[in-house]
C-alpha cells in the first residue's frame, strides 16, 4: 500500500497512516462511520464455530476504534465442489448469532468460489467523532490490559495437526469467538487513552503499532500475559504457525528483553485470530478492570520491553 | 538405518506431522528431514528436541537438511567438539561502562579491570560488551590499548550491534566486531563460565 497515492480528506479522522484497525469517516458533529472488513481461512473444525470467531474477529475492529456496530455483510469464498452446502449454512448461522449479538443489522454480501474457504465480514459501525479511540494516545504511566489469553495461533496449529487436547481447543474457540464489546464499552467508560486489536501481528507487532503511533515504549510483564492453558505443550512440539516466526524475524531488533523470556518468546510473536484487545488506561482510572494488566506505558521511542 | 522426511513445499504443521509420524515408526536411528523453510527448520527441531533427540542442521541451496538422531547415546562430533570448546576461558559480559554506581570510581574500576584482564590465570575466551558497555570498544574509550592486547592474544571481543546502533556508535568501532543476539545467546549459553561485570 506504501507506494499507492492514497487520497486524504478532513472527513477522514482516521485512515491509513498509523496501521489503526479500520477507517473513520466524520459525517457530522456528532457522528462519525467506522469502517472495516476482514476475513480468515478456517482455524476450527467445527464450521458453526468458525463462523461465530470469523464474525467476532471482523466486528472485533469497530470495538477496537471505541464504537458500536451497525451494518455487516458477508464475505465468502467456498469450495463449492470440495464441501458440501450444508458447511456455509453452518458458517453463516455461526456468523449471523454473533452479527445479532452485537446489535447490528445483517443487510447482505458477496461469495464466489474459490480453492479454499474463507468467511469474515464488512462492517460499518458508528462513534461520535470525539471519542474516536486509536492506538496514538498511549501516555507514560498507562496501564496495559489484554482482554484475550495469547497463544491462539498456536492451538489453531495443533488443531490442524489433529494434536489438540479437545479442553485446550474448546478453550480457544470460546476465546475467539466472544466478542470484544464488553472490554471496548468498559475502556470508554474508564477515558481510555489508545486501543488496538492484537491480531496477526501478534501482541509485539500490534503493541510496537501503538508505540510507535503513541511515541512511547510498552512495558510488558511476562509473568502477567494470559495465556491458554497448555499451549505451552504444543509451542515445545513445534506446533507454531509460520508467521510466529515471520513476527519475530520483523519486529525482533524492536524488543527489548530485560529478562530471558524462555519458552513464552514465541507467545509474544503468535499471530491471534480474533484476539483480544491491547488497552492502555490512564493508571488513576484502571482500578479495578476485570482484564489482565499485562504492563505499562514508559516514556520512550517506539519499543517493546520485556521485563 | 536411515529414513529421509522430505516435506519440501509443506506448510505448518505438515513437516512436524511428517517427522512425528517417521520417529515413532523407529527405535533408534537417524531420520533427515528435508524442509524449505525457516519456520518449518525451527518447528521439526523443536519437535525432535522436545521428542529427547539430537539435532543437526545443514543448509544447502535454500534447503535445510535436518539430522534427527534417536535413541544413540553418543554424541555427535560437532556437538562434542562445542562443549570442548566451552572449556575454554570464561566469557565476559560487560553491560555497562563502569563497575558499580558510583560515577567516577565505577569508571576507574572498569578501567583498572579491563586493563588488569591480560594477567588472568584462566584468560577469558571473549568479551561481550552491551548497553552502555559499548563506550568501552569505541573512538575516545580509555581501554581501547587493553582491549587490543587482549585482542591480539586471542581473546574475541564482541560489541552489541543493538547497542552501538542506539548510542549512534556503529562507525566508531575501535576494536573487536559488531554482534547480534543470536550470536550473544549462543556465546552465553555455550560457555562454561560467565561472568559478568
């Protein structure tokens, strides 16, 4: 997208520059379009399953930005001659639960076949253009809170490979396919200071995003980061998806370590579907928010610490 | 007996699958697993370590050739060979240009310490310097002569890449080479003695 000429508007309170989770469109004083789209190849057997994490994931943006969902539409492309029609019925039923669960209206899409499958949704959500929630605001002295448990891309790995415990794989669906409404209404009560989705990135590519946007470092504290029950079996057995390593190939040289991670380095760089979101409250404001704080906002330029 | 795995072209989990499946079907032996790429490299050895094996890995033209021993108690020669090696003299980490806190001694001490090293018993096999430890190896350090003597007695002499990087230090060099945290990691854990100053 760097080398595209990408046209700028005062409309547009947020767009491309700063890798936030959708585009933000001003439509008058007090009211502004969210708007996203992301959709996923399958990371669970069960296609009713999948279609509930492949829509939390896609509305998972609009709570990121602070806002409400309105409108969805579906995004399909399925193997019409490898699976049968029962499987996207299941997928677009799991869809649509989560669609009502949030409020917001189904009001159409779009398939085509394809060689593989992959579902997720457009989504076109509301905010009040003050309160427009981004990954620049990160103050030092935040508290950091992750709504998630990581190690989501890895049990998606194991679950490919048939190795998943059934108690370790039903932990992740039900992780992946909730919603984020509840965490993004409590940090807008609480004046949250910057927001951001942990998704393919992993938390070390989403939270070096909020930094660098935020001109300040994360402090992260290893013993704090939730993380799924077990996964740390299946990271041994070298059950990790490919772009753990691609993560940490890129942002490595932007992390610092102040004490050896060991074996939970690569839950840093795991890549979530339908992760959770990375929260930095003011620290006066964070008293008792029912997520894990994982760490703090330092003053600094754009890093990562481990600590 | 000897097994080849090849799983060239396969992505995650597949070449674990594909070694799981060859090592259980052996007792003892040595199975090559042949992957392209790196993420698959780290994951069957991953595997095969976590499975109490011993891994070695060769790369050729883009392909990695891994070597999973089960089941032998011997020792590869290259592995052998690495933790003689690591009988050597101790490593040396250095993260900071003085000893102790207190400004103006903490930097006499480094001083005195550096310059002092030459006439070690034991004489460290390399010196790693990180954090503020890197004003030691560049343009203006009071040890800089130290440093190589030491050097040219055989002592290896590393400065953090990171490091010089963050201070702006990179061209100012003055002794030893540059290194990453692979190398730091491998150096650390390689060696039989580490101390740090």
């Amino acid at each position: 997208m760097r080398s595209l000429d990408i046209p700028q508007d005062p409309h547009l309170l947020v767009g491309l520059a700063t890798g936030d989770d959708a585009g933000v469109y001003k439509i008058s004083e007090d009211l502004a379009l969210i708007q996203t789209i992301d959709f996923i190849t399958p990371v669970v057997d069960d296609p009713f399953l999948f279609g509930q994490i492949a829509a939390a994931n896609a509305l998972s943006d609009v709570y990121a930005m602070g806002g409400e969902p309105l409108m969805a539409m579906n995004v399909v492309c399925f193997p019409t001659c490898k699976l049968e029609m029962e499987v996207l019925e299941k997928i677009l039923a799991g869809g649509l639960g989560k669609v009502k669960e949030t409020g917001a209206l189904l009001v159409g899409g779009h398939s085509v076949d394809d060689l593989e499958l992959k579902y997720g949704l457009a989504v076109t959500g509301a905010i009040h253009p003050q309160e427009v929630v981004t990954n620049a605001g990160a103050r030092p002295g935040d508290l950091l809170f992750l709504t998630k448990p990581l190690g989501l891309g890895i049990v998606a790995t194991a679950i490919k490979g048939g190795l998943a415990s059934p108690a370790v794989a039903e932990e992740a669906g039900s992780a992946m396919a909730s919603l984020n409404r509840e965490a993004s209404r409590q940090m807008r009560k609480r004046g949250v200071h910057a927001c951001t989705d942990v998704t393919g990135f992993g938390l070390v590519g989403h939270g070096l995003e909020m930094a660098k946007a935020s001109g300040v470092t994360l402090e992260i504290e290893l013993e704090r980061l939730p993380i799924i029950e077990g996964v740390l079996e299946y990271s041994s057995m070298g059950l990790i998806p490919a772009m753990a390593y691609e993560n940490q190939e890129s942002f490595r040289s932007y992390v610092d370590y102040v004490r050896d991670p060991g074996e939970l380095e690569i839950l840093l760089y795991d890549p979530q579907t339908s992760g959770g979101l990375l929260i930095a409250l003011p620290s006066d404001k964070a008293q008792g928010f029912p997520w894990p704080c994982i760490g703090r906002v330092v003053k600094g330029d754009g890093r990562f610490r481990v600590v | 007996m000897e097994k080849v795995v090849d799983a060239r072209g396969l992505a995650c989990p597949q070449p674990v699958l594909m070694t799981k499946e060859a090592l259980e079907e052996v007792e003892e032996g040595i199975i090559t697993v042949l992957v392209d790429n790196v993420a698959s490299r780290e994951n069957v050895k991953r595997f095969a370590q976590r499975m109490g094996c011993t891994v070695e890995v060769l790369e050729k033209d883009g392909v990695f050739e891994l070597r999973v021993v089960k089941g032998y108690t011997c020792v590869l020669p290259h592995v052998q060979e690495a933790s003689e090696k690591a009988k050597d003299g101790p490593v040396i980490l250095i993260t900071s240009d003085k000893i102790g806190d207190e400004e103006e001694l903490g930097r006499l001490l480094m001083k005195g310490f550096i310059s002092t090293l030459r006439e070690a018993t034991l004489r460290p096999s390399k010196l790693l310097f990180m954090n503020t430890g890197v004003f030691l190896t560049v343009e203006g350090s009071p040890v800089i002569g130290a440093l190589q003597g030491l050097e040219g007695m055989g002592v290896e002499i590393y400065s953090c890449g990171t490091c010089l990087d963050y201070f702006g230090l990179k061209d100012k060099l003055a002794v030893g080479q540059i290194t990453n945290m692979y190398d730091t990691v491998e150096n650390l854990t390689g060696a039989s003695l580490v101390v740090r100053v």
